[in-house]
C-alpha cells in the first residue's frame, strides 16, 4: 500500500467521530431542503401570477382597441367581450371576475368605483362571468335582447357614444378583472388582478 492510501486511511473517521460527521449531514440536509423547496415553489407561484398579470393586461388592451374601432356600432360591447376573451386564451375563463365597458373623461381616466358593482347610466355597462357568455342571436339567428342597447347593454348604450370628429369622440375604457389561485398556498388562496385601457373611439370617415 502506498505511503498516500496509508494517509487517507488514517486520515477517515470512524467510530463516534464518522457517526457525528454522518449526523451534521442529515442535519444540514434536513435545514437546507425545506429552504430550497420554498424557493422554488416560490419562483413557480410567482411566475405563474406573473403570467396571469400580463394576460389580463392584454386582454383589457384588446378589448379597447375593439371598443376604439366599434364606436357606435349597436353589437360593439359584444364584440367588446369577445375580444376580451381572446386576450385571456392563456388563463382559464373561470378566472374572470368582471368586465366593465365605461365612458372614459380621457386617456388617463381609472374605472368609476360604481361600476364596480354595478352598471350606471349614461356611465357604464358592467358584466359578470354568466353574462360574459351570453349570446347577441339565438340558434335561429333570432335577437336575444341581451345586447344591441338590451338588457345587458342599455345602461350605457353604444348607439348614443359619440364618434363625430367635430365634437370630440368619446374616450371608452374597458376594465378587466381577474383571479389568480395559488396552487401551494404559500401566499395564500387567491389574488385579484385589474387592468384597465383608455382609447378614444375613432372618430367617423367624413
């Protein structure tokens, strides 16, 4: 045996010190695991929540630049919806608390804190997960009335938005708001997510 093997073994522990090296081992391993673990649940909770933050934003961006283009057009909260809903592809639809079409002082104007709760006239038109689905024309093809200034769009109906260049076009806004649910917990059940986009309706062709 070679004079370095000869040191190596002399050099291992054994007995009780191997059993205490052994010992600071698990030890170290069981403080450190717990550590790592929450930090990477902590990077996927937070990426997600991320994700879910930037698809509302979108959505709320889309929906505007529909409501933009729509102006006074009586289906334009419908279509208004629809694109909202293509903005929020990437969460699940289950997520979305409400919608708010509302008119707008200018492109820095926030959500009125009524039409949080509810639709106002004259101001907005608020809509919930069941009325987010409803349908403009029956399988027939047949009006519902729930939009073109119906029961669902009458508060602020778009047939009486203004899009004449000469008055100044209304400003529209579109609020989305959202859930985000955790799926460890660690930073609790949920969190609510709000977007909200400011256009000015695009005034009509002379």
């Amino acid at each position: 045996m070679d004079r370095l093997a000869v040191i190596a073994l002399r050099r291992r522990p054994t007995g009780k010190d191997g059993r205490r090296e052994r010992g600071a081992v698990l030890v170290e391993i069981g403080l450190t695991t717990p550590i790592f673990l929450a930090l990477v649940f902590g990077i996927f909770e937070l990426g997600l929540l991320f994700r879910d933050s930037l698809t509302t934003e979108n959505a709320s961006r889309e929906a505007a630049r529909s409501a933009s283009t729509k102006g006074r057009d009586p289906e334009a909260d419908f279509f208004i919806i629809r694109s909202a809903e293509n903005g929020l592809a990437a969460m699940d639809l289950q997520a979305i608390e409400y919608i708010v079409v509302f008119k707008a002082t200018g492109p820095g104007d926030d959500l009125p804190a009524a039409c949080r709760t509810s639709s106002q006239t004259g101001i907005c038109n608020r809509y919930s997960p069941a009325e987010f689905f409803a349908s403009m024309d029956d399988a027939a093809g047949n009006d519902t009335g729930n939009f073109r200034c119906g029961t669902l769009d009458s508060a602020w109906c778009p047939t009486t938005r203004e899009t004449q260049a000469s008055a100044g076009p209304d400003y529209i806004g579109v609020h989305v708001e959202t859930t985000h649910r955790y799926l460890t917990g660690m930073f609790g059940a949920d969190t609510s997510l709000g977007a909200t986009t400011v256009l000015q309706i695009e005034p009509d062709r002379p």
